[in-house]
C-alpha cells in the first residue's frame, strides 16, 4: 500500500450524519434483503472463496473469471482518477508530513521572510533591484541584436528587428521605437517602454527558437501560457517553502564553543582571506548560536579556501561527539578529502578516520559499516555509496556535500532529506542554478569567498580551433619548465588515439590514461603517480573536474571543448593555478561552423570570467544557458518553455516575495455541512455479500475525518475485497469525499438553491484565483465566482440531487488538485 495510512481502530461508534437532515445510518439498510448477492453479481461472487477470516482467498480460476467490464469501470470510475490525480499531484511526502498550525506557521513564514531579504541585499550583484526588493531581469533594449527572441510581458512572445527613430501618433518630434515582429504583425513600442515591459527569451535547452510567436490579435494564448507557468512557479514555492518551514521547525541544542576550537583553528598554515573569515565567523554562529539545524552554502573558487572552512565546522561538531559524513562525487576527491582530513587531524589520535569507497575488499567494507553504526568511527569520508541504506550511523550530526551538482537527482533527494534534522554545509564553485536561487533568496544562507589567496596568480585562458602543433608547443613548454600536463577529453573514446599522438611527440616522457571505467586499483595508483610528480601528462576524462589538488601541474588542454557544461569547465580549468606559478589553460575547438549557437555563447562566457574569483558570475550566466531539466525536473523545464527563462525568474522572486499570501487555512471535518438532501439506500445484496456493513460505514466514516489519505485507503481496501461498489455505495463514497476536500479547502458549509450551488469559505480572493487558474476544467473555472466569503456557480439547470453531487465531487476536485501550489496552514 506504499505511502497510505492504515484505516484507524476507533472504538467509538460513528454515525454517518452529513446535514442535519439526514436520516441515521439505519436507513440505509430499510431494504428488501430477499435477494442474494450472487443472483446480480454472478460474476462477483465466483471471484472469492471464503474461510474464517475477513479477506477472501483467491480461487485457482479467479484470474480467468475476473470480470474485465469491472476493470474498465475502475480506470474510468471518477474515484480511481481523483486517487491518481492526488497521488501525481501531492506525491508520497504530503501523506507523511508532520502537522503544523496556523500560529506557528505564522512564526516560520516571518523567519523566511527575514531571512530573504538578508539574502537579498547580501546577493544583489548587478541585477537592478525593483521595489519590494524583487529582482528585474528585464532586458536593456540596445543589447539585442536582430533576430534575438523576446518576451512582452503583456502580449509575449516576439522577434527583436530593431531600434529606431520615428513619430509617435501623440506627437512630432521623432523618438526611439523597438521593432518586434510578431506572429500576425509588426509592433513598436517607445525604448523607454520596452525597458519596463521586455524580457530576453531564453530556453533551458539547446534551441533557442519558441515554438511559436504570439498573436497581437489574441493574447488569450500568451494569458494562459503565463498562467501555466505562474501555477508551476508557485507549486515550487510552496515546496521549497513546507522544506524550509519544517527545517526551521527542528530543534537541536546550539554546539558548545570550546578554547579547543581556537586551537584547532590555529594550525591553519596561511592566513585567512577576509571573505574566509566572514565564512568561520557564519559557520561558527549557525552551530553555535542557532537551534535550528544549518543549510549553508559555501561559495567559493576553486582553492579558494573551502575546505578550512568545512574542517573548522567537523571539528566544533565531532568534538561535540557527533559524527561527520563528508560527500564527495568521485572518489578521486574523496580520497584526497581523507587525506587532507587524516592530516589535519593527526594531532587528535581520540577522532577516527574512516574512508569508504569501492577500491576497499569486502572484509575491510564490512569492518567500517560496522564501526560508523556502532559511532567508533567519528568522520566518514566517501561517495555516493554513503547515502546507501547499508549505511546507518551512530549519532550523525554533520553532513558536508561537496560540490553538489555533480550528484544524480536522487542522491540529491536524499541529501535534502538529510536537511530537516542534520547540520547541513555545502561547498560549491559554481552552485547549481537551484542553489543559487536559494541562496539569492534567503531560503537559505550562502557565504561567498570570491577574494583569492594573495599567493594566486590568474590563470591565462586561450580559446582556439584545434591544432596538433598548437597542442605540442603548450606541452613542450610546460615539461621545460618541470611541470605536469592534464589533457582532457570528454568521452572514453578518444583517449588511446590522443594517446597514440603524443607518444610520437613526446617518446621520452612517462603518460598515462586514467577515467572512471578503470579498475580502482589502476586508477588509484595512475592518480598516485601523477600526484608525486613520475607521471608527466595526465590523458584523462573529466574524473579530475573536482579535488585533486597537484601543485606542479600547471597547463591544462581541454579538447571538444563544446562538449563540456559552463561549470565542468569552469572546475577543470580550477585544476590548475594551484601555485605561485603562472598556469594556462587551452581550450580547443573543432571548426567554429559546427557549433550551436548555445556553445559559442558558453565559450565567450569562459573567456569573459578569466579572472579569480568569479566562479559565482559564470554561474549565474550559466542559469540562461545551460538546461537544468535535472535539477526542476522535467516538468518544470516545460512550464520555463512557456515565458523563458528570464520572466520564469522574476515571477520566481516575485512569488517568493509574496509566499504568505497564498495559504489556505484548512476546517475540521466534523464542522463541514453538506446540505444536500441525498441518501442512498444500498442494495439488500450488496449488504449480504458485506461481512459488517456498519462496521465498513463506520470505518468509512474515520477514515474520511483522519484525512484524504486513509479515506483513499479505505476504498481501495473495500474494492480490493468486494469489488467494484454497487451505484448508491459509491454515491455514499462521494459523499465522504465531497466532505473530505471540503474541510481541505477551507470550505465550512456546501448548499444549493434551485440552479445555484453555494460553498460558504475563508479563502481570500487571491487563493480563489490561483486556484481556478490551475483547474484544468474550463467548464468549472468559468461557472466559479468568488464574492462576499461565498464560492457560487450558476448551473445552466436544476440537477437531479445525485448528478447534482457528481458535479460538486468534480468541481472540488478540480480545486483540490491546487492544494500542491498553496502552504497549508
């Protein structure tokens, strides 16, 4: 049964009473009991043989006789398509989420708030900042270029043509007009217009061209894409936000400071950058003064000075008692996190060490699994591997995650799950899009060390087709300084060809392979090599991208550089520059004419950032360019489809900003009116074929006001062991849940009046809109009007009573299906 509540045991009886004129429960047995079940189910009463017990037991021949029609009925039963529609649209974790109430929410939200606009002021960058502190990501009119596609806020999607001068109808003097071609025409609008009103279009994909351009004529369609988007927007809102609340909800006792951490702290061999210290200073606070668990990001480029940042952290928690996991995503750099670890801590022979990984044999594996549970092992260091359900701590109380977008989108789901209840710090050169907007809006705390060590000079960056002499003159003068090469490929493949060439130039010197696919013994000991200087040239995949911090290794050669994300280039680039010695980075290209526009465009972004420091700049460039279906997920990527990138963002801030006003305040159940008068009468052999009706009527009943979840376990245990339910029982059924998503909603009373149905409520208007735009029912949406704390719509006739509740079932469930975008407190 997965994710659903098991129906509760209560021992009071309940009787079924929607209105208070409806009949008792007796009624609905006042029937002819004459009739045996099996004389109007045949087919239904061969499916089952029974013994003592309450489930029946399925005969040989059941799967033969299992009527198909009744199959059919279920997979168009309008109760089957609510179950997968909740399940689709609420997921497993709304069903398992703890309770929170409306004054204690309210707290929360005013944290988040506070919060933001911290994280506003401290992230503003470049971005022009609107009031409300919401940023604009509008477009400036003179960087567009002919055929660039925009966004109008108002109308939508068109193509840039140009700027220039010409006489508006209000006056003489010639003034500057935007030209956008649209889908049925050509529009102008003033400059100083189209500064408030236009937005880039980009896509998080490949192709850069919409699927269409909107209509001046009609822009119902532009409406109700924009809606779309809006809706997906809040959706992930109200996610982040129920994330958030529920983390700030944990409590932990604050780390003790302690003269230990001082001294700890002073074994640090350089001296720290100003940005470095704010970070100790930040870390410290979150652990030291906080009770609620952290969720930093750490900021910084590569050698920057992130590592100290984590050690000082492991240190206050591990001297606490606790244990640290550190999360690498090769096992290269969590081999050298170990050893910096093992080293930085050798002074402390009271803290163990441990590194799991798969070069380990299995005995050796099995000692540290056993050693992490029983808490003898106090930081553990590894990859993905430790987010295994083999692996169960002690007492864990520190989780560091070092570069985080290199995970898969699961792990990344289970290193959120770690967030609501453990310490939580994240390091990262150039944070995922997701991470970034996090941090830029407060929902999370970010610390940026964009200052280089005074010892960093900057790497010097050449962009160029590729030429076999051009790659022999670069190694050359790297190996007659004394240096080491890294050559970098992006897939398997090419490595031996590359191999092959550079035996011919350079015979005399030690150069060795090393990818992901080797054996971890070979790689581990190529890697070993290469770090003591005995191997010259690295010919290697993109497995060095993060760690592997070799200070005489100072020419890197990135070939099919189109191939590689802004970020992967940005980390391998990092690999180098380690020292006070100048280093170099080549990035070849084959011929220009068989690039994307998109990779052009992240090759000038790399040669714009060649500077220090500025790992946080490409990142945010990064976001219009490259595709982040894997960190939204799919869907969200075509809601972004529908406005661009560029509006998808500022309505983002613009809904963050505006988070408490999209709650929904659900009722008890038991205070719910159905004011219907409906009571079906079930039929005699329906009641037979039942073990004990009252009993399943009064589950029913608990069921319903525990919440929607036990009400759909219910039913489909009823189904499951009687089979599909006679009309009137699922009449009943609707009734229930018609109750049941009423008190979800917020909705206190359910009357109709002649052609008129009422739902009496203490939404707000807002709510109301939200909702109503996420029904995908236009005859719903269009029959709905919201006026004085009243829901009304106007049916084009008087309904018998049971169509009557088949209409209401429908139309809340429509707006059940909204409860995802709103915060439910």
């Amino acid at each position: 049964m997965g994710s659903l509540h098991p129906v509760p045991q209560v021992c009071t009886p309940l009787l079924l009473k929607f209105s208070p004129s409806s009949p008792s429960i007796w009624t609905l047995f006042t029937v002819n009991r004459s009739f045996l079940y099996k004389q109007r189910y045949p087919l239904l009463a061969t499916m089952a043989v029974y013994t003592q017990g309450r489930l029946p037991v399925s005969s040989p021949n059941t799967h033969k006789l299992a009527p198909k029609r009744e199959k059919m009925e279920l997979e168009t039963d309008a109760i089957s398509i609510l179950h997968e529609k909740i399940r689709r649209d609420h997921g497993k974790r709304e069903a398992t989420r703890p309770g929170m109430d409306s004054q204690e929410a309210d707290m929360y939200i005013q944290l988040v708030k506070e919060q933001q606009q911290r994280g506003l002021q401290k992230l503003k960058g470049d971005r022009e900042c609107k009031e409300g502190g919401v940023f604009s990501y509008k477009v400036d009119p003179y960087t567009l270029r002919s055929g660039d596609y925009v966004v109008h806020k108002k109308v939508g999607v068109g193509r840039f043509v140009g700027i220039k001068f010409d006489v508006s109808r209000t006056s003489t003097e010639p003034i500057e007009f935007v030209f956008i071609e649209y889908a049925d025409g050509m529009a102008k609008l003033p400059v100083k217009q189209a500064t408030r009103m236009l937005y880039r279009y980009n896509l998080p994909n490949e192709t850069k061209k919409p699927r269409t351009l909107s209509k001046l004529s009609d822009t119902s369609a532009w409406e109700r894409r924009k809606t779309k988007g809006k809706v997906a927007i809040q959706k992930m809102v109200v996610d982040l936000m129920e994330l958030y609340l529920h983390r700030l909800k944990q409590k932990r006792p604050p780390y003790p400071r302690s003269p230990a951490m001082a001294e700890f702290a002073s074994q640090f061999p350089y001296e720290p950058t100003p940005d470095q210290k704010q970070a100790f200073i930040d870390v410290e606070k979150d652990l030291t003064d906080r009770e609620t668990p952290m969720d930093r990001l750490i900021c910084g480029d590569v050698g920057f000075g992130k590592t100290e940042v984590a050690l000082r952290a492991i240190f206050c928690v591990v001297s606490a008692g606790k244990q640290a996991m550190v999360l690498a995503p090769t096992i290269v750099l969590a081999k050298q996190h170990f050893d910096v670890i093992s080293e930085r801590f050798s002074k402390y022979p009271s803290i163990k060490v441990g590194l799991l990984s798969r070069f380990q044999g299995k005995a050796e594996k099995e000692e540290h699994l056993n050693m992490i549970k029983k808490g003898d092992l106090d930081i553990i260091v590894g990859t993905h591997s430790l987010l295994g359900n083999r692996v169960v701590y002690n007492n864990l109380g520190l989780l560091v995650v070092d570069e985080e977008q290199r995970f898969g989108v699961k792990q990344k789901e289970k290193i959120a799950s770690f967030k609501t209840s453990v310490d939580v710090l994240t390091l990262s050169a150039t944070p995922i899009p997701r991470t970034l907007y996090l941090a830029l809006t407060g929902f999370r705390d970010a610390s940026l060390i964009s200052t280089p060590p005074p010892e960093r000079v900057p790497i010097k960056t050449h962009l160029s087709a590729f030429g076999k002499e051009k790659v022999i003159a670069a190694i050359r003068y790297e190996l007659d300084r004394g240096g080491q090469v890294f050559y970098v490929l992006p897939r398997i493949k090419g490595l031996e060809e590359v191999m092959d060439f550079l035996k011919q130039s350079f015979p005399d010197v030690d150069i060795a392979i090393a990818h992901g696919k080797q054996y971890s013994k070979q790689l581990e000991e190529t890697m070993e090599k290469f770090a003591q200087g005995e191997i010259k040239i690295l010919i290697c995949t993109n497995i060095v991208e993060s760690g592997l911090d070799i200070q005489n290794a100072n020419t890197i050669i990135i070939q099919d550089v189109q191939q590689f994300g802004l970020a992967q280039l940005y980390q391998l680039r990092g690999r180098v520059g380690r020292a006070d010695r100048e280093a170099y980075a080549y990035l070849f290209y084959p011929d220009k004419s068989l690039l994307s526009d998109q990779a052009l465009e992240r090759l000038a972004a790399l040669e714009e950032c060649r500077g220090l420091g500025q790992g946080f700049q490409l990142a945010e460039r990064d976001m219009g360019i490259r595709g982040f279906g894997t960190i939204f997920g799919e869907q969200q990527t075509g809601d972004v489809g529908n406005v661009g990138i560029d509006l998808f963002f500022e309505m983002l801030f613009e809904s963050l900003s505006k988070v408490e006003e999209h709650r929904v305040v659900s009722v008890p159940y038991q205070s719910v009116e159905i004011d219907i008068n409906i009571n079906p009468h079930l039929p005699s052999e329906y009641i037979n074929y039942l073990e004990n009706p009252m009993e399943i009527i009064n589950d029913a009943e608990k069921a319903a006001e525990k919440d929607i979840w036990s009400l759909m376990q219910f039913t489909e245990n009823l189904r499951r062991q009687y089979g599909k339910e006679p009309y009137s029982m699922e009449i009943l059924l609707k009734k229930l849940y018609v109750r049941r998503m009423a008190a979800d909603l917020g909705i206190n009373r359910i009357y109709a009046s002649g052609k008129m149905v009422g739902m009496e409520t203490r939404m707000s208007k807002r709510v109301f809109k939200l909702m109503t735009d996420s029904m995908i029912s236009d005859v719903h949406r269009n029959s709905l009007i919201f006026e004085g704390g009243q829901i009304r719509a106007e049916l084009l006739l008087e309904l018998p009573r049971e169509q009557l509740l088949n209409w209401i079932f429908q139309c809340l469930a429509e707006l059940h299906a909204s409860l995802p975008a709103l915060i439910k407190y």
